[in-house]
C-alpha cells in the first residue's frame, strides 16, 4: 500500500486530527490498565503482527525496545539471535520486563535512547494523548515502529480504545512530534504498522 504521509511538526494540521487526539472513549485508564493485567486478554493470533513489524528492521539494527510487550513477548521471537531484547510494559510480566506508562508520563529514557528501534504493537489505541506520548517518546527514540487500528474502512471501535484516528491523521499526529513515517504496511484492512524515524536536528 502507499506511505502515509506524516507532516513536519510545525504545519498547520486539521481540526479533525485535534479532535482525534482529544476524543475519549468510556473506559478509565485504570480500567484498561486492569484489563491489560490478565494475561488471557491477548491473542495468539497477534504473534503475526509482530512478525510482520519485525521485518521493518534494517539488518544493523539489533538493540530493540518493545513497549507493551505483553506476557508473549511476540516480538522476542521474531528477532534474530544477534539482537537484544528490552522488554517494557505495565506488568512484569517476567524478570527481565521494564515498567512504562505513556498515560503517566513514566517512560524509562536510558532504556529507549539504548534501543536502535522502538517497536510499540498494539499500544497507541489505548493512549489517551497520542500527541504527547508521541513527544515524550521523541526525545529518547530515534526510530518508532508502531501499529494503529484506523478509522479508514470502518468507524466501530472497541470499547476499550480511547482515541479514534484515520491512518493519515495518525501519520500528522506522529509529523507533529518530530517524526517521518518511512514505510507503512497493511496488518489488516484499515490496520497498520508504520516505521518512523526522528527528523534530523529533532533528538
């Protein structure tokens, strides 16, 4: 499919991409943070996705941060055995896991400027600023890789999900913080998986 364009951090965005960013859905961040505790709430079927972003690694990349890791860890397995593995999330899942909470602001910077990529899979639905993680994200992280579930092909969301973004307007909300989308694949119709790198001068 086409790249999504993510626009430079200093032009005018749409008010629809305000709104986007804005819009909160029922669920409390402590009510996600729970659901997200049990273990039984992630799908094998995700493993695929997380196969499929790996791919966007280029080969001298090999120091790899993973926020939202869940107790699969996926992503782990699709890595070649040359590459390190960072592990973060809301639960120590295992030993080896690092706390992170974009809600909070409570991302550990040391780990994400040690990583050569950040992968973030299934994490920024559930953001309830993207804008802003998205910030805090550029001033430790060189190159995002993350997945977003647009509103492209259909408007239901789950009712876990906090914001609501078409795949263009989560491309300027990345553009806003600093960041250029490189690449972009289809996970599924209306779902994908983009890699991002820092605009030079922004880290």
């Amino acid at each position: 499919m086409g790249q999504i364009e993510a626009k430079g951090r200093g032009e005018e965005m749409v008010d629809d991409v305000e709104l986007a960013n804005t819009k909160f859905a029922a669920p409390s961040v402590s009510n996600i943070k729970a659901y997200w505790s049990n273990g039984f709430n992630f799908d094998p079927e995700w493993d695929g996705r997380a196969h499929l972003a790996a791919g966007l690694l280029k080969v001298d990349e090999k120091i790899v941060c993973d926020i939202g890791c869940g107790p699969r860890q996926a992503l782990r397995n699709s890595l070649s055995k040359e590459s390190t593995y960072i592990p973060l999330d809301l639960k120590q899942w295992t030993a080896d896991v690092h706390f992170c909470d974009l809600n909070t602001g409570n991302l550990p910077g040391h780990l994400i400027r040690s990583a050569d990529v950040v992968f973030m899979l299934g994490v920024c639905e559930y953001l309830v600023d993207l804008h802003k993680s998205f910030i805090l994200l550029a001033e430790s992280c060189r190159t995002l890789i993350v997945s977003y579930c647009s509103t492209d092909l259909d408007n239901a969301r789950s009712p876990l999900w906090i914001n609501s973004c078409s795949g263009p307007e989560f491309g300027s909300l990345l553009g806003r913080a600093g960041f250029q989308v490189d690449r972009s694949l289809s996970y599924k119709p209306g779902q994908y998986i983009m890699r991002a790198s820092l605009q030079a001068g922004e880290l």
